[in-house]
C-alpha cells in the first residue's frame, strides 16, 4: 500500500506539474499562435447566460498543444471555436486564440479562437474513414427525437440532440443511453459471443475476434477518454463472465482501475470515473443475481442479460448520481426496467446500419427503419415519467448521512436506523409537498436564479406570466409546479437574457393568447430569438397609460412604463441603461392583491414614472433589478408596498441584492424576502407567505 501510494502520489505531481507549465501560465489572458490537433469531435455548446446577456453558442472540443508561439510543448487543452468553423476530429491546426484559466482539471487552459483558424493536412485515413461512417449514418437517421438518440446510443454521436432532451433523459436516469457506454460495450460483446459460438467453437479464438472487434468499435465511437474507459471495464465484464467465476471480475476490475489511473492520474477527481467503476461493479456483482432471478421466467439469455445489465449498473450508480446532482428520481429504476429489452436490438441493429452506411444506404435505412420504433418507446418512456417529481437534497452532504445511516443499519441490523431515516424523509417530503405553493395562492415568484419570472394567478390554471427567467427548465418546472395550463398574458419587460432566455419551455407547454414586448429591439440577439420564439401569438407593444381588463378573471393590468419615446437617459454601470429603462412597468391588480413590476427600470425611468400620476399604493413590490443599488426612494414610498420581493441568484458576481437598500426598505416596515435565501415565493395574502425552503437540512420535492 506504500508503493501503492507513492507511485500513485508521484504521478498525480508530475502530471499537475507539467498542466501548470510555466511558459503556457505566463501566455494566459493574452492571444497566442497555437499549433496542435484536434482529439475529440467537436460538440456544440450553448452559450450561457451570464447576466444580462447570452453568450454565443460554440464549438468545443479536446486539443493536444504541440507549439505555442513557435515553441514547442506537449499538453492537453479545450478549445473553442465559432460553429462555422468546419474542423473534425485528428485534424491538425494553426490558430491564434485567447488563453484562460479552465476549471477542467484534464486540461492546462481554455483556448477561445481569435480569428482565421489555418488547417494542416487531413485527418489520417482511420479517423476519416471513420467520421464517412458516422456522418453517413447521421444523415439517415429520421428527424425525431427517437432518430436523434440512434446515433448517440450506437455511436456516441449526440449532434442531433436537443439539450431539452438530454435534461429530459437525465431527468429520469436514461442519460447513460443518451451516448455509448459500459453496458453498451458489455452488450455488443455478449451479443458478440452468443452469435459466434455458431461459427467459432474455442472459446479463445472467440474472445480474440471479439477483443478485435472492440477495438475497432472504439475507433468508431471515438477514443475519447469515457469510450476507453467503457472498453476496458466492459473487456473486465467480458473476461469474469467467460472465465467462470464471479470473484475473478473483482480483482480484474482493481487492475482495470489501476491501469487506467496509472495512464491517467486526473481521472480520479472525475465523476464519470466513478460512475464507470460503479456501473461496472454493478454488472460483475448484482447482474448475475438479477440474471438468476429472471432465468426462472425468461429462457432467451440475451434478453435477460439485456434487463439485468442497465438495472444493475444504475442501482449501483444512484449514490453517485445522487451527490453529484442533490436528486434521487423514484422513475429511475422503473424506467431503466421498462426501456431495458429494446437497448440491444437499437445497439446491434444500429451498429449494422453504421456500417453499411456508406456502402448500401438503402440496406441501413432499413435496418434504422426496424430500431425506430425501439427507440420510440425510449422516448415515450422518458416523456411520460420527465413531469414526476423527484427527491431534491439542498446539499448533497444530508443524503451522505442519510445514505451512511442505512448503509449502517443494513449492515449492523439496526433496523430502527433504516425506520428513522425513512421516517425523517417522509416528514419532510410531506411537509414541502402541502407548502408551497400553498393553497389559494394569489402571486408566486419563481426561483430561476439570476433572473425573474413572476405569476399572477387567475384561477383555473390560468395566469399572468411577467418573464421566464435565464433558463427554460427552471421556468418550466415553476410553472409545473404552480399548476399553470393556460396565459392569458405574458409580459416580457424587455429582452434581456435573463427575462426571456427561458422562453421556450413556457410556449411549448402552455397556451399563450398574447405577449406584451418592450418597444426597444435591443439587445439585437436576444430580441430575434425570442421573436422567433413567440411567431404566431397576438404580439402588442404597450406604452404608459395604457389600461387592459381581464373580466372572466377580475384583473385588472396599468402601464406605468414605457413611453412611447424613451428620450436621452442617464448611463449608470452594469449591463445597458438603455435597455433596462425600456422595461414595462404595470400594476396588476387581482380581486384581493396589487403588485407593481417593473423589470430592471433604473432610478432616471423611476423618478419619471413617481411623477406621472399613474402610481397609487400597492399589496405586493416585485424589485427591480434583482435589487441594485439604483432605486429611487420616493417611488418607493409612494408605492408603500408590505411586501418586497426580490428575484436575485445565490452569489451572483453583480452584489445583487445592495444591503443598503434592503435597509431602506426594513427601516419602512416592508418584509423583504430573497429567492436566493428561501428559493420559491409565494402569497395567498400580504402576511401568508410561503418558501420553497433552501435550508441546508431539507429535502423537498423537486
């Protein structure tokens, strides 16, 4: 174990050494001449909204550097490059970048591509013929979510997939399926071998051709270091499940762990690391149990070893998947059981037509046409189970207590620990599911992180939206939870990201009769694709003075803000006066509550809006501006609201909300309350209030 230690130690230091060389660390936050080449396919990810703003989408991708301004050196980085660029996987290249710290600990930086970027050469022949393959086999898959996950289960190609639908496919444990992993590897060979018993009668010669064909597979799917690591834990599974013994895999799966962390060392702060080992584990250790269970009802063995293999590695990955996450989806299990026996015939029906793509179009075609369906079910499966709840964990250190606890009272035979823990879970799950939102709910204010997203209910499963918030998913599951089927009324206040960047989700769902848009089309980005978003729905542009009715609800809805024409406004600092002051600012008015909105309007669009005769006292003060310092106190108390709501995210690097504000507004007895410290908000009345809960000890639905 000391020699254990020491190598294992020794290498760790090495390899950090050489990712903070000193000449590359010195080149960071400037552009340099990078030459190297490209080591994985390069993936597109979209950008991310970082404040007010929507980062462009990108092209990313490993990248083996090999000269930085004429120097040579040997080190891993991640680049990035425009969508345009039509670079591939082993293609050498030249190109001046931007140098940045990365959080990835595999690589030494973050290369951001700064202009023309110069290829060198081809791809060798292997990866091009390859990449023929894969290309080919994309381009006859169907246009379908089901077509789209084809391709990722055979090959690892997740090009085609939304990122709705890989949220969707984690969200209910089916995220393994989404690409090529242990099990899919295990399942080709066992395949493999059940088919070639027919022809090659040695074992041995059989476990050489199929070890052949493995490899060559890897190439297909790409070398990457996941595919590696699927290829020997599967080559592990393969040697303990045709040498007999069950405790033979055991001691190879160590050796397995060892090679691959002597090769590479940083793979043991990775969570895909883990979750292989595990996956792996499962399959060497409960599959066999599963398989002996199902024997007994089930005599085709390749089925059986179709349910047992995926059933068995996500029993044993939950733990993980759980700490690393905060969730525990109750679908897991089922949903994993339910998709099992239709994973081999995508695999090797998919894994034909790959190869004859290039060769006999028409033959793959068809063989896709007899996996669709299969893949179908995948779909269907993952849509009907995505909108049940799961178990949300506010800090992943209280499910490890919990997990230990268990863990211990199987093991001691303590059952009264195991009845406590469960007792414990229960209390509190009943708790937050009767909490919020409460019932006779009037206003809600979603937890979307930096961002707002407020609901006005109307009964019925209607309501006012006014914004979606940053990201789709956060809006979505809000909306979900408060029960919103129909909006009459949706109010973008203005077309920064992080008021509309989740509106996809919120127009997919829902019906939405019309939608109110700021008068100014800025930012440019922002404003196309939202337009683009809400093509088809009643559009109006609203200016102050304007009143609007909603009789079958009661509701009454103000513009205070905007004018027609804004005019020259004062300039402060953050992300765009001009834009922020183009907010619609409305007082809604429901049978029992009145709430002032005013998106991100800062003091030169408040002070105007004080004097225009338009404000009168309010229930409910929805914050603009996440709670900046920019506020203009006589609004504020003329508005003398009881209640402040302050739509801000956990640690956001804009101070957001400003202390001394909030100290204005508790010196004028207004209950403030933060979706960064209670997450969810909502009232059924000015002093009936009700949070989410982000206290570090509960567990709620989520």
């Amino acid at each position: 174990m000391a020699v254990t230690a020491l190598v294992g130690i020794s290498l760790v230091s090495f390899r950090q050494a050489a990712l903070n060389n000193q000449f590359l660390q010195s080149k960071i936050g400037s552009v340099a001449r990078l030459e190297g080449v490209i080591t994985t396919d390069p993936v597109l990810k979209e950008g991310l909204v970082i404040g007010s703003f929507k980062k462009p989408d990108q092209l990313s991708a490993l990248f083996k550097l090999t000269a930085i301004d004429g120097r040579g050196i040997d080190l891993p980085l991640r680049i990035r490059f425009s969508p345009a660029s039509d670079l591939e996987i082993d293609q050498n290249l030249i190109v001046n970048a931007r140098l940045v710290k990365s959080k990835e600990r595999k690589v030494a930086a973050l290369a951001i591509a700064n202009g023309e970027i110069t290829k060198v050469g081809k791809p060798r022949n292997l990866f091009r013929f390859t990449s023929k393959i894969r290309d080919d086999f994309r381009t006859l898959a169907s246009d379908s979510k089901a077509g789209a996950l084809i391709p990722g289960l055979v090959l690892g190609d997740t090009s085609l997939q939304t990122q709705s639908f890989i949220t969707q496919m984690r969200r209910v444990g089916l995220s393994h399926l989404t690409a090529v992993s242990g099990a899919n590897f295990a399942m080709v060979a066992t395949f493999l071998f059940w088919l070639l018993q027919y022809f090659i009668k040695g074992l041995r010669n059989r476990l050489w051709l199929v070890g052949v064909i493995l490899f060559l597979f890897i190439f297909l799917v790409r070398p990457t270091p996941s595919v590696l690591r699927a290829a020997v834990m599967s080559a592990v599974v393969i040697l303990a499940k045709y040498f007999g013994e069950r405790s033979f895999g055991v001691p190879s799966l160590a050796a397995a762990i060892m090679l691959l962390l002597l090769l590479d060392p940083i793979q043991s702060t990775d969570p895909g690391f883990a979750l292989s080992v595990l996956a792996t584990a499962g399959i060497l250790l409960l599959s066999p149990v599963i398989e002996d269970k199902l024997s007994q009802r089930i005599k085709t063995t390749w089925i059986v070893q179709s349910i047992s293999i995926p059933v068995s590695a996500t029993i044993f990955c939950l733990p993980v998947i759980v700490l690393l996450s905060n969730q525990i989806s109750l679908v897991s299990v089922p949903a994993n059981i339910l998709v099992a026996p239709v994973i081999a015939p995508i695999t090797l029906l998919g894994f034909v037509a790959a190869i004859f793509a290039p060769i006999t179009p028409f033959f793959s075609s068809f063989l896709l046409l007899l996996a669709t369906p299969f893949a179908h079910w995948i779909v269907i499966v993952s849509q009907s189970m995505a909108n049940l709840p799961a178990i949300s964990f506010n800090r992943s250190f209280v499910f490890f207590l919990i997990f230990v606890a268990v863990l211990f009272g199987l093991i001691s035979s303590r059952k009264w620990v195991i009845y406590l823990a469960i007792f414990f879970i229960t209390i509190q799950l009943i708790t937050s599911h009767f909490a919020w939102p409460g019932s006779g709910w009037q206003i809600a204010n979603c937890d979307v992180g930096q961002g707002d997203g407020l609901v006005v209910n109307l009964g019925k499963g209607n309501a006012i939206v006014v914004d979606v918030g940053p990201e789709p998913e956060k809006m979505d599951q809000c909306l979900n939870k408060l029960g919103i089927k129909s909006i009459p009324l949706l109010i973008l206040t203005h077309f920064h990201s992080d008021h509309v960047g989740g509106i996809s989700k919120v127009i997919q769902n829902r019906r939405v009769s019309q939608v109110w848009i700021s008068n100014l089309a800025q930012p440019e980005a922002a404003y196309h694709s939202t337009m683009k978003e809400v093509s088809g729905i009643d559009l109006k542009i609203v200016e102050q003075g304007e009143k609007y009715l909603l009789p079958n609800f009661g509701t009454q809805v103000l513009v205070v803000w905007p004018k027609l024409l804004l005019g020259q406004m004062p300039t402060l600092p953050g992300d765009g006066s001009e834009v922020n002051n183009s907010s619609i600012s409305v007082i809604i008015k429901t049978r029992t509550l009145t709430i002032f909105a005013g998106g991100d309007i800062e003091p030169a669009a408040q002070e105007m809006i004080t004097t225009s005769g338009y404000l009168s006292q309010v229930d409910v003060l929805k914050v603009s501006h996440h709670g900046s310092a920019y506020q203009y106190l006589p609004m504020l108390d003329l508005l003398n609201p009881k209640v402040a709501i302050i739509s801000v995210g956990q640690g956001n690097s804009y101070g957001h909300p400003d202390q001394q504000f909030i100290a204005e507004l508790i010196s004028r007895n207004i209950q403030v309350w933060r979706t960064d410290q209670s997450g969810g908000i909502s009232l059924a009345t000015p002093n009936k209030i009700r949070v989410t809960g982000k206290e570090w000890w509960q567990i709620r639905w989520g």
